[in-house]
C-alpha cells in the first residue's frame, strides 16, 4: 500500500550496443551523470556472473527535492547480448 515513484525515459544513442551496455551498466558516478542526473552513488553487491550485478544506489538530492527519499535502492542490472544474422 505506499506510493513509489517510477521515472522512465527514452531516447536514440548512435553507438553500438555494447558501448551502450557499458556506459548505461557503469557504476562510476561522473559517466552516469552524463545521462542519469538522478542517481548519485552506486555500489557493489554482489556480481551474479559476467553480465549480472547486483547494486545498491542512492538518489541525487540535488534534482530530487521534490520528494523525501530517505532510503536508498537495490538494482538488479543485467546486460543481454543480441546477435543479429545476415540474410
């Protein structure tokens, strides 16, 4: 029964896929900031595999004033490859 906050944005990057993955999956603060202003810290939890993490964050309060969060949140970041076939 509480209220959350869901934020969704969509946008075109001309990069490949795996520069994409990298960049959106990266857990330093300064790239982040380069499209994610909402999200502070990310730390660590546990690396499931390859291409599983599990990662604690923290939100920006700079550009979440408009809210009280007071906790921060788990995320479960996952990276899929795609192969694409010639016809």
């Amino acid at each position: 029964g509480g209220k959350g906050i869901l934020l969704k944005s969509i946008g075109v990057v001309g990069a490949n896929p795996d520069t994409v993955f990298e960049m959106v999956l990266s857990r330093d603060k300064h790239k982040r900031h380069e499209w994610d202003m909402l999200i502070s810290d990310l730390e660590l939890v546990e690396t499931i595999d390859g291409y599983c993490d599990v990662v604690y964050g923290t939100y920006e309060p700079k550009y979440l004033n408009w809210v009280e969060i007071k906790e921060g949140f788990c995320l479960f970041q996952t990276m899929v490859s795609w192969t694409r076939w010639g016809i």
